[in-house]
C-alpha cells in the first residue's frame, strides 16, 4: 500500500482514525507534540473522531465538494481520489486519506512537515501551522485561536 504499516488500524476504535493520524504525522518526523497539535486542528476541522465520510457541498473558492476529514477540494479532492485508488480502497478509507495526507506532506506542502519538524515540542505551534499552512481555511488566524 504505501511506506506506512496500515495494518493495525482498527476501524472499530472509535479513536481509530485520529490514532492513525497522528502515527502516520510522527513517522514523518514531527515530534509528538507538533503532531498532536495538528491532530487538534484536524478535529477542529471535522469532529473529534476525524469523520472520513464528511462532504461540505459547494465548499471549494472553485464550488467544488470539500471532502473527507481533511475537507480538501478541487485538485486536492482529485489527489486524494487517485491515491484511493492506487491503493485499492474508496476516498472515503480513512487510510487513503492519511495516506493522501502525507503524500501531500512530502509533495505539494512539504513545507508544512518542514515546519511541523521545526515545531519541536511546541503544541501550540503544530495546531497553528496545520490550521494556517495546511487547511488554510478563510479567517486561519481566528480558526487557530478557536482550535487551541
């Protein structure tokens, strides 16, 4: 499937899903705390469980779906869509989209795992640049200090 060991996620723990986020941010190098903070931001952004299955119609500056934990749309959406199916699984298998996560990390954002690694043991800091580097969601400041 990928450089990433998905095989002891269980998708009967009902923290199965953030579990596997924050393992996979930690396997790319952030700190636990920089990777909790992301992890917070995330729930911010789509429940405390990281609910895989969410579709804000008409969310995209381009009007297309925001989909999945990580809301992502237009390319974004298209990306995760394809990673799915390289790996043999629907876009809305939480493992396509922490897969498509850390692609995107290693790829088009690396410069938030550059930062996510800078981070250190800054909670703080890990929720601030998820939210304004990765999400980028209108108003990212405000969104920040609410997250935290």
């Amino acid at each position: 499937m990928a450089d990433f060991d998905y095989n002891d996620f269980d998708p009967n723990d009902p923290d199965g899903i953030t579990k596997l986020a924050y393992r996979r941010l930690l396997s790319l190098g952030a700190s636990p705390q920089a990777a909790a903070g992301a992890v917070g931001s995330m729930q911010g952004e789509s429940g405390r469980k990281l609910n895989p299955m969410a579709i804000n119609p008409g969310d995209g500056s381009d009007g297309s779906d925001s989909i999945g934990f990580g809301q992502w749309n237009s390319s974004r959406a298209r990306a995760l869509k394809a990673t799915a199916s390289e790996m043999g699984l629907d876009w809305r298998d939480p493992r396509a989209q922490v897969e498509h996560m850390a692609r995107e990390l290693q790829g088009s954002h690396s410069h938030v795992l550059k930062a996510l690694r800078a981070a250190g043991d800054d909670l703080q800091a890990g929720n601030d640049i998820w939210t304004k580097q990765y999400e980028v969601p209108a108003d990212a400041d405000a969104k920040a200090r609410q997250r935290y």
